[in-house]
C-alpha cells in the first residue's frame, strides 16, 4: 500500500473518531441541559464559540449563576470563553494548551479535548 493510501485511512480514522467524540459528548451535553430545561445544543464546535452556552453548561454542572456578555463579537465571545476557563480552573479541571481563542476558533480537537475534561471531571 502507499504511503498516500496509508495517510488518507488516517485522515479518515481522525475523521470518524472526532464524529462519534462530537456525537457522544453533544449527548452527554444535552443529558446535562435536559436536567434544568436548557435549550439542547445543535453542533458542538459552533454553540459554544461564543462562549454563552459553554457558561451554561457551568452553570448546570456548579450549580452558579455566571454573567454573560450579550454582545456578539469576538471580543466578548472571547470574554466568556476566559471567564469558562477560570470557573474551570478554580473547579480544577485539567486543562492543558488550551486557550480562549482555541474554542473561539472552532478548533475541533480543542473544543473535544475541553469537554472530554469536563466530562471527566463531572461524570
């Protein structure tokens, strides 16, 4: 086999594993949502880059209330995104080479490293 066949079955595999990490972690989310009859989440990667419904899960998952910035641009996505990461922070959660601006992004392996921590941390 080449080494371009070989690559793309690995390209493929990355593929299909992020798909069912994303599938089963919007579960586990929408589970959590469900407990306090929040709004499900659609597609992972773009409802929490403004960082509104990751604030929400928090809330679910610590019980807090957590302000949110209303405004729609990156500015203030970034904003709850920081303040998502320093509840998770003072919550310990391991959060490791991941930023702000990451989930922001739509980084697909940040954001499912993100919320596999979280789910760790709460499950």
């Amino acid at each position: 086999m080449s080494a371009h066949m070989l690559w793309y079955e690995e390209v493929e595999d990355d593929y299909e594993r992020e798909d069912v990490q994303k599938k089963t972690f919007t579960k586990w989310i929408n589970a959590q949502f469900a407990k306090f009859g929040r709004r499900y989440i659609e597609d992972l990667f773009n409802d929490f880059r403004d960082g509104r419904r990751l604030l929400e899960l928090l809330e679910c998952l610590t019980g807090q209330k957590i302000a949110k910035e209303k405004g729609s641009t990156r500015v203030h996505a970034l904003n709850n995104v920081n303040k998502a990461l320093q509840v998770l922070q003072r919550n310990n959660v391991d959060l490791v080479n991941i930023g702000s601006s990451d989930i922001v992004d739509g980084n697909h392996k940040l954001t499912l490293g993100l919320i596999w921590n979280i789910i760790l941390h709460w499950q």
